[in-house]
C-alpha cells in the first residue's frame, strides 16, 4: 500500500506524522520497537532492529490506534526541502521517499 503526506512543522522543525491502519497493517502497532534508517533521500523504519543501532517506539496502545512520528533532524538530513512524502508499507517495513 502507498500513501502520500504532507511535511509539517512541529515547534519549527519539519515533521512526518503517520497513524492508523496503514501502520497497523505493516505490523506497526501500539509498543513495538523498530529502527529509523536514514540514506539520502529515503527513510526506512523496520521492525527488525540493527545491533548497536538507535531503536524507537510505535506510539499508542496495542489495542489503539498506533502513531510514528518522526521530527526534526532526521527528516532535514534524508528530505532536505521536501514538501510532501510518498510512504510505502510493506509486512515489517515502511519506507519515506521525498516527492
């Protein structure tokens, strides 16, 4: 499944803001732990962590409506000037391409 999103701002840094059931389905939900891997031009989140690599949380409940949000220097560096995101979720990975 493919999605587009806009970049926001969050108290002046860029931000994306993904949530619900696309997250659900790639097996994103509310406690799980997944790694951030930023490259020119792409993020990709895995629920499979890198040894030795920074680990975050899906926000929410296992029963609710989970939540990424992904702020500030990680979007600047992967997305520079990027104005909307096209997100791709597959079982175990999404990946953020800037459009």
């Amino acid at each position: 499944m493919e999605r587009t999103y806009k970049v926001g701002l969050s108290k002046g840094k860029r931000r994306v803001w993904i949530d619900g059931a696309p997250l659900a389905g790639a097996g994103f939900i509310g406690g799980t732990s997944y790694h951030c891997h930023a490259a020119p031009g792409t993020l990709t989140l895995s629920l499979a962590p890198i040894d030795g690599a920074a680990v975050r949380k899906v926000t929410g409940r296992p029963d609710g409506k989970p939540i990424v949000d992904i702020v500030g220097a990680t979007i600047d560096t992967a997305l520079p000037g990027a104005a909307r995101v096209r997100v791709t979720f597959s079982p175990g990975t999404i990946t953020i391409k800037g459009e």
